[in-house]
C-alpha cells in the first residue's frame, strides 16, 4: 500500500471510519470494487479518501484489485 495510490474495497459493506478503531463512527459503508486512494497506513488500518471523505478503513478489507 503506497500512499497516494489506489486500492480498491474487497468486501462488500465495508466502513469507513472516523479514527482507527472498530469502535469508530461510521462514515460511510462502501461497496465491494469501490476505489479508495491511499494516505497512510498505521499498523491493521489504512487512512483512505472515497468519494471526498478521509477515514480510516482495516487493511484487510483493501487489495489491489477490484475483484479481488
């Protein structure tokens, strides 16, 4: 994952949130393919912007491709 760069959401439903824990408010659900662009990556969680919203999402959910 390289800042600046794009990845896409690899599970269907998955949130982005406000701060880096599941306990986080939710800012938005997105859909499996959706692209994201990369800010930063902090341990589990990946700081993303979607659709001109910064949050933070869990890497686990993020890949390289949108069908993956």
């Amino acid at each position: 994952l390289v800042a600046g760069g794009t990845i896409y959401v690899r599970r269907g439903g998955s949130v982005l949130r406000e701060t880096e824990k599941t306990s986080g408010k939710t800012l938005r659900k997105l859909a499996k393919g959706a692209a994201v662009t990369v800010i930063a990556v902090d341990g589990g969680w990946t700081q993303v912007k979607a659709d001109g919203i910064t949050g933070w999402m869990r890497t686990s959910v993020l890949g390289p491709d949108p069908g993956k």
